[in-house]
C-alpha cells in the first residue's frame, strides 16, 4: 500500500474585519509543495472551502490523500462536504468552491485528521502562514501565492 499524499491544511479568520488568510503544506513521495492566499469581505466558512480546495487541486487522481487541520471552520467544512455525498441539504453559498471539492474527492480515499499544532510540525507552519496571509490580505487585498522552497525546508515535514 503506498503511502498517502499528506496534507497540511490551516485557516485564519476575523469576523470583525471580514477578512480571511489560508495555507497548506502538502507532501507527496519527497516532494514538498506549498500555497497561502487570502481574501477581504470572507467568510470563515469560504476561507476553509479555499483552503481544501486549493490544497486538493492538482492531486493525482486515484492518490489517497491524508488531510491534517486544527482548523474548527475546515473540519466544520469536511463534515458538510460528507453530509452533501450522503444527500443531505445543498448549500446557499460558496457553490463555486463546493463544486471544486466535490470533483476533487470524487472517486478518492480522503481521511481527514484533527491535530493539535505544535511547534516545529507542518500544522504548525501551515498556521504561522495563514496567520500571515489573513495579515497581508487585511493591507493589501486578495492574493494567492505559492510558499518558497526555501521557506518550505523549515516545515517540519
């Protein structure tokens, strides 16, 4: 059995000034990638549909896939994307990004594991830049940008 594609999955909101930062770290064989954006005028709930859908997009299909998250509003998110496979009520909102993550588990073994962030794991960077772009979207606006190699050497991964 081979072993999962891992993914490390975090999210960064404030409610007050509707903005919200994500990033993943995902580690596939030795291959280390790693993503972080954010937008303004967000939800918790669309930060999280973000986070999954940007660190699902681009996986091999038929991988298994490993997705690790402290994040309350990604597993919040997780267990509304199960509730929708087993006919449960459609969404109001974010149906684009409902849309992504319903093609990209389709047909994938996708486990998903709460963790508790400590310093120095993957969980743990994956927060410090959420934490980052939740920051940068507040000054600058919406962006996406992939996280350098250099930085993602220090992932703990």
């Amino acid at each position: 059995m081979s072993v999962p594609i891992q993914i490390w999955v975090e999210a960064s909101h404030n409610n007050a000034y509707r903005c919200g930062g994500w990033a993943y770290v995902r580690r596939g064989g030795e291959s280390l990638a790693g993503l972080a954006g954010g937008e303004r005028s967000i939800t918790a709930e669309r930060a999280a549909l973000a986070a999954l859908a940007a660190g699902l997009k681009d996986v091999a299909a038929g991988a298994a896939v490993e997705i690790r998250s402290s994040d309350k509003a990604i597993q919040a998110a997780w267990r509304r994307l199960a509730e929708l496979r087993a006919g449960g009520e459609a969404p109001q909102d974010d149906l684009d990004l409902w849309a992504q993550l319903q093609a990209a588990t389709q047909g994938r073994a996708v486990r998903v594991v709460v963790v508790v962030l400590a310093a120095g794991t993957p969980g743990a960077f994956a927060k410090a830049w959420a934490d980052e772009a939740y920051e940068k979207t507040k000054a600058r606006g919406a962006f996406t940008a992939p996280i350098p190699k250099a930085n993602l050497a220090k992932a703990g991964a």
